[in-house]
C-alpha cells in the first residue's frame, strides 16, 4: 500500500465515533466503516433505486448501486497517486447515496414538497441518519456508528440552520473541535479524502449518464459531437480506431469514447490537485480544512465539465419521456406520504410504532419520510397500487 501524505487522513488519528468501541483486530477504522457499509440493509437496497431511468426501464441502465460502485472506483484510483487514504475513499463513496429516495431525483424533490411544514427532506441529509439512526444492527446502538472522518465525507453539504442541530445533537469529541456540522457553521473545508468522493460523483454521473441517455435513445452520439468533452475524445476514437466507423460497432465506439474522457478527466483532477496541494502546501488534515477546496479540476476541464452537464440537462434530464416519468414519480411519492400519514398503521410495524410515541405531527411526518426514502423503486411502486388502485407505474413487476 501506498504510504498516506501528511495531509491525507490516517485511520489511527480518527476522531472516533460516535459510541466508542474497541478497535477491530486486522482491520483499520476506515476499512471497518467500509465493511459496515457494505453489510448494511441500505446498501442493498440501492440495486433496485434508479437514476435517471427506473428500475422497471431496463436491466442494463446504471441504479444507485452501480454508481456508487463507480463512484469508489474512480475515488480510490485518484486517492492512490494522491497518497490519500482509499478505504476511507470507498467508505464514503459506498455510502453517499445510502439516504437517496426511490425514483432519484423526482422522488427527492416530490419528498421534500411533501415535507416543507416539517423541515424538508435532502437526500444528503438523510444518508448521514441511515448511518447515524436508521440502520439496526447493533444491540448497543442506532445506526452504523461509522467514524467521524467517514460521516464527515457523507454529509457534503448542509444549511446552517440543519448545521446547527446536528452540532445539538453530536458527542463530545476529545479533541473539542465540534463535530460534523461544525465546518458548515465555521466555512472550513473537509478531508481531501470527503473532497475527492464529491468530485468522483460528478465524474460518474457524467459518465453513465452518457451511456444510459444513448443507450435509452433519448440522446445520440451525432448529438454528443458537439459537446466539446465528448466530442473531442469521439474523433480521437475514430483516428486510433477507424474500424469502429463500421456498421455495427455503435456500443464499442460508445465505450471507448467515455473511457477516453473518463481517463482524461482523472488525470486532469490529478494533475490539477497535485499543483493545488503545492500551492496552498498543508502540512497536516488540519490544515487542509483551513485551505479552499484543493482536490478539483482544471480551468478548462471544469468548463467542460460543466457544458456536459449543462447539455445533459437539456436533452435527457428534460426530455419528455424522462419528465413524464418523473411526473407519475412523484405522484407516487406524493399520494404514498399523504396516505401513511393519514394512516401510519399501513407502513411496516417498525416504522408504525415510531409514530405511536411521535410528538407532534412533524415527528410523524419525519418517520413516513424515513419509510418513503428506504422504499425500491418497485416497492414503492408495488405499494402505490395496492394502497390506491392505480398503476402509474404499470410496468414496474
């Protein structure tokens, strides 16, 4: 193993946890908060929550497991040429997307309407209360008791207002620098390790969404051509592989163009990191979280990036198939939150109990969310039919 930087994170300097535990024989507290994720009832839910396309769509389109999967990948090859921690990296990578509802992003924001009286709901957010709440493994206590360094990294961005509860509610570190929202409250950085997974998330999504767009037939390559990012990388395809021209070889020119940029992209993310860290030279995780962000892209590859993004969002984001879908989406959502709130007792007993020692009506509303957020795509789907009678989503099996 590569050996760390001084300014990545170490696993025997963690700040801990939140309940203390002994440490794990043979295991780091980096590799531990990987496993835990990894083994988790959340995690294995995300092969059945979508994208951009649902779960019923096709077989072959990216879910949220997938693409944290990619997320890690990517992370931990750009963490070893920056001598940053990788079990940290794919901790975070892996849990990221832990809180993201059914339906992806239509589910989201039906989600959140749904809760504007009750303080919102963000997917960010609510990876971190998997971690912290939700999950129910261990007899001693909520969540997955993951470490600080790796909490940190899940929660990548938060409003002071939510900044300050979570400091409400967090132990009291030994070090007695705050917890996890104390950065959003100071506008300090987190570990280049939490920066690193932000980035790789964008890399990838960039990426698959490509793939499944094309794939979908909702974009074309002929469409892509003028997107600088994957247009230059699709000529330079045709020079090295002139054969891929031929009648037949759309996927294998497809892929190749998106491991050419995907590759670029890393490089750039490397090289431009690497010139940062000289620059602003931190000598410890401290001092990083006092430095602006230094794990990014260059000037003209964050320009591009951004144009890809912007064309995305044109063209498959926005395309009429895809917002009627996120339409019945977040119907589903809608009618599912309004009938589990009227009625709690039809949501799993686990969750029913919740809301018998609920407050007020905001702590009821809090565990339907939890409920809704935890559901597959095809459940969600399932129980919308069952609890309605309708079938928005009749394909779904």
């Amino acid at each position: 193993m590569t050996a760390l930087a001084v300014f990545a994170c170490d696993p025997a300097r963690s700040r801990g946890r939140r309940h203390a535990e002994p440490s794990a024989p043979g295991r780091t507290e980096f590799q531990r908060d990987r496993d835990r994720v990894i083994h988790s009832s959340a995690f294995r839910r995300l092969v059945y929550k979508t994208q951009v396309f649902l779960n019923h769509e096709g077989d072959l389109f990216r879910t949220r497991l997938t693409h944290s999967l990619e997320v890690a990948q990517l992370g931990r090859s750009i963490a070893r040429s920056l001598a940053l921690n990788e079990d940290l990296v794919e901790a975070i990578a892996l849990a990221h997307d832990l809180g993201h509802t059914p339906f992806g992003h239509a589910g989201q924001d039906a989600l959140n309407a749904c809760m504007s009286d009750f303080g919102g709901f963000e997917h960010n957010l609510q990876s971190l209360r998997v971690v912290d709440q939700l999950e129910e493994r261990y007899p001693d206590f909520d969540g997955l008791n993951l470490s600080f360094e790796a909490r940190e990294g899940i929660l990548k961005h938060c409003s002071a207002k939510n900044a300050q509860r979570l400091e409400a509610a967090e132990p009291c570190y030994a070090d007695g620098r705050g917890g996890i929202g104390q950065r959003f409250l100071a506008r300090t950085q987190p570990s280049l390790e939490a920066q690193l997974c932000n980035l790789a998330d964008e890399v990838a999504y960039n990426a698959h969404d490509i793939d499944d767009g094309v794939r979908s037939g909702l974009i074309t390559m002929e469409q892509l051509e003028d997107v600088e990012l994957f247009g230059r990388h699709l000529r330079r395809t045709l020079v090295d592989h002139p054969q891929l021209r031929g009648a037949g070889q759309g996927r294998r020119l497809l892929y190749e163009t998106i491991r050419q940029m995907l590759s670029a992209q890393v490089y750039d993310v490397i090289d431009a990191s690497r010139a940062a860290l000289v620059t602003a030279e931190p000598d410890s995780v401290d001092a990083v979280r006092v430095s602006g962000p230094l794990i990014r892209f260059g000037e003209d590859m964050a320009a591009q990036s951004g144009a890809l993004k912007q064309f995305l969002l044109r063209y498959l984001y926005r395309h009429d198939q895809v917002m009627e879908t996120t339409r019945q989406a977040k119907r589903v959502v809608t009618d599912l939150f309004a009938v589990y709130l009227q009625t709690p007792a039809e949501m799993h007993a686990g969750y029913a109990v919740r809301t018998v020692h609920a407050a007020h009506a905001g702590d009821t509303a809090r565990v339907v969310a939890d409920y809704i957020a935890g559901m597959t795509d095809r459940f969600a789907a399932r129980e919308h039919a069952r609890l309605t009678g309708l079938s928005l989503l009749a394909s779904a099996p």
